[in-house]
C-alpha cells in the first residue's frame, strides 16, 4: 500500500490511486516473499519481476510459433512459463482487510467515510472472475502412491532409520496428519496409554498448530508399526535427539516452516522418479 500511496493521509487517497492499488493487488505473484531471493524487494520490486517474466516468455511463446508447431504438452503451449498472480479471492481477502481498518477508523471519528469501499470486490464479481481461474481443487492420490512405494526410498535397505521422505507420505496417509505437524513432531510426542500407541498434537517450543483444533491425540496405525515407527522412535531417544525428524530443516522464509524445504525435496524426487502429477 504504501508503495503506491507513499505517506499521504488516508483520508485524501482519490480514485485513481485506489484503482492502481487493486490493478496492483491482482498483478502480486501467488508465491510473493517465500523465496529467500524476495527478502528486501517491495511488493512493486516483486510484480514488476514478474511483468517483465511474462513479457519475456509471451515473447518467446511468439518466436516458437514462428519456427515450428508445438505439441499442446509443452511449457510454452500451456502457460506453465508464466507467473500466477493472486487469485481473485485473495484480492477480495486483501481488500477486506484493508476495508475493515477503514470502517474502524470511521467509528473512532478519524475518517470521515470508507472511501475504499467502493473498490472491494463484490461476490457476483468474484464469481465471474474465478471462473477463468484453473482447477486447484485438492485431490486424494490414486495409483500414483502405490507407484512412489515402489521406488528407491522405500525399497532400499540402506534408506536411513530417520529419512522424513520415507515417512512423511505414510504418516499423512495412514493419520492424516500435515507436513508441518509431521516434520515437526519431537520424542515426546509418542506417547502409550493402556497399550495404545498414539501421537500427541500439540503446540509447544519449536512446534505450531494450523489453529486451536488442531490439537488432539492420533492413534498410531498398524501399519506403521509394522514398517517400524516406534522403533525410529525408540532410536532417536537412544541418541538424545529431541526430534524425530532432525535433518528436515526450516526454510529461509518469513514463516520459517519444515514444510517449504521437504515440499521441495519431494517433488524433486516424483519428478525424477516421473511420477510427478
């Protein structure tokens, strides 16, 4: 915001400088400020990038065409090339936000209208423009995941006790638990009771939850001690660790999550292993 508006008072933005704040809103890259590259640059650093990514790649879309036909399966043909933007109903969030401050600041007496208001996305809007949005819809894995079993981490015998690629995925499946609740898991968190093995999800020194819900107690399933999760958790406290997972490590980001680094490594391995979807 304070890119485009500099330090004027709120209360004397005009039009025009509202509608270059939402034309900036919907030009942000989708992944802004996770890349340790991104720490220092402003937002208008960020989308200009990003501007001048897709000039380039519109423009090599174009000598492609001139030279030869290309299969509807390549990057150019598809889009992949370009940079994702906000989607409409993170604007409409943005925009909310903001809205939200300028009403408060109208019932302290500070302003004397929102003049924002006008500019929020309303939800016919929204609905018009989502439509042009692709399909992120999250979708469970098929055979896909019997065909990642098959490969080198989880068929070789020199796969370390400890490798976070071998067990993230089976957690997930087999407790539903996140990426970050599973990276993040420490010694402790394995606990018996009556017999039963299970995993306490809790928030504590080094460890967050996605919100309040989220603590609980996960039974451990069968199956994974079988493949031998408790004995990975009996290893980790002979050597005194404190995680189970020690070699996962946080990312350079502004959340400084275990998630943004395995995320990676992960999909390096499906690409290489050609069962990336």
């Amino acid at each position: 915001l304070a890119d485009i508006l500099g330090d004027q008072r709120m209360s004397e933005v005009t039009g025009p400088d509202w509608q270059q704040f939402v034309s900036l809103l919907f030009r942000i890259p989708k992944t802004h400020g996770k890349a340790s590259a991104d720490r220092g640059k402003s937002i208008t650093d960020l989308v200009k990038e990003a501007d001048r990514n897709d000039a380039a790649a519109l423009a090599r879309r174009a000598a492609d065409k001139l030279l030869t036909t290309r299969s509807a399966q390549s990057p150019a043909a598809s889009g992949m090339d370009l940079i994702r933007r906000l989607s409409p109903r993170t604007v409409q969030r943005h925009q909310m936000t903001l809205a939200a401050a300028f009403n408060h600041a109208v019932s302290l007496g500070l302003v004397p209208e929102n003049r924002f208001r006008g500019y929020v996305l309303k939800d016919k809007t929204l609905a018009k423009l989502q439509k042009n949005q692709p399909d992120t819809q999250r979708k469970l894995w098929g055979d896909e995941f019997t065909t990642l079993l098959r490969t080198k981490t989880w068929t070789s015998a020199k796969t370390r006790i400890d490798d976070e690629l071998y067990w993230a995925p089976l957690i997930a499946r087999l407790l539903g638990l996140r990426s970050e609740e599973i990276l993040q898991l420490q010694c402790v968190n394995i606990r018996t009771t009556d017999g039963i093995p299970y995993i306490d999800i809790v928030k504590g020194t080094g460890q967050s939850l996605k919100s309040s819900n989220a603590r609980r107690l996960v039974p451990i399933h069968s199956q994974l001690v079988e493949l031998g999760f408790l004995d990975l958790v009996a290893h980790q406290r002979k050597l005194g660790e404190q995680r189970l997972f020690p070699r996962a490590m946080r990312a350079k980001t502004a959340k400084e999550t275990y998630t943004a680094n395995f995320t990676k490594s992960f999909a390096y391995y499906r690409k290489c292993n050609d069962i990336y979807d």
